[in-house]
C-alpha cells in the first residue's frame, strides 16, 4: 500500500520534513521514496505541496498519515475533518466502593452481645 507521509530531513534540533509517497513497508529514514510531492518546516511554518501530484496519488490509492491528511486539509488540498494525531491519555480506573466489612473491634459492645444472644439461641 503506498503512503503519503513526512520524511524528516534538516540538522539536529532543527527538522524539516519532506512529502513523500513511498511504499508503507519502507522505514521513514531509508531514503527509498517513489516522489517527493512537497515540504514543510515547522519553524518558518512554509508548507510548499504539488497539488496536482497529491490529487494523483490519492487518486490512484494511496493513503496519507494522519499528520499528513491534517495538513492537506489545512492547504485545501482534501477536504474532511482533521484528526487528533496526539497521543491518547489513559482514563484513571475509578476505584469501587469496597463492601461493607464489619470487624469486631469497630462496632460497639453492645452490639456484638446481642449478636452472640442470638445466635446461641
């Protein structure tokens, strides 16, 4: 299945992306890409897309990454609802009300006579 997705390019500290379509099965890093379709830089906050060519490869099947797809909606290259590429935060478990235990030494006396009243009767 191809893939329309960010290829990380650009010095430590300071990435740049390029937007490539490449088999799914290629790794990110291995430069093994079938066309570069367009770039973005986050710091200077360019986005620069071959419309044309995108249209092309979704056209033919291929699939954008979800921080892609958001970015083509965003230039108005699809249309559709962007996604939450963010990671998802895991939902604290709500304790359950532990039963009713009753010990000996938290009820009263009087209690705990009548108790063995009854049931030595």
């Amino acid at each position: 299945m191809l893939m329309v997705r960010l290829q990380r390019i650009g010095r430590r500290n300071h990435p740049e992306f390029r937007v490539v379509v490449t088999e799914h099965t290629n790794g990110p890093k291995s430069n093994n890409f079938l066309e570069i379709v367009g770039s973005y830089n986050p710091h200077a906050d360019t986005v620069a897309l071959k419309k044309d060519r995108i249209k092309h490869w979704l056209s033919v099947g291929a699939q954008a990454s979800d921080t892609v797809r958001n970015l083509l909606i965003v230039q108005g290259v699809i249309e559709g609802k962007k996604r939450n590429v963010l990671p998802k935060k895991t939902v604290p478990k709500k304790e359950e009300p532990k039963a009713e235990v009753t010990d000996p030494a938290d009820t009263p006396a009087e209690e705990v006579e009548q108790k063995e009243e009854v049931a030595s009767v």
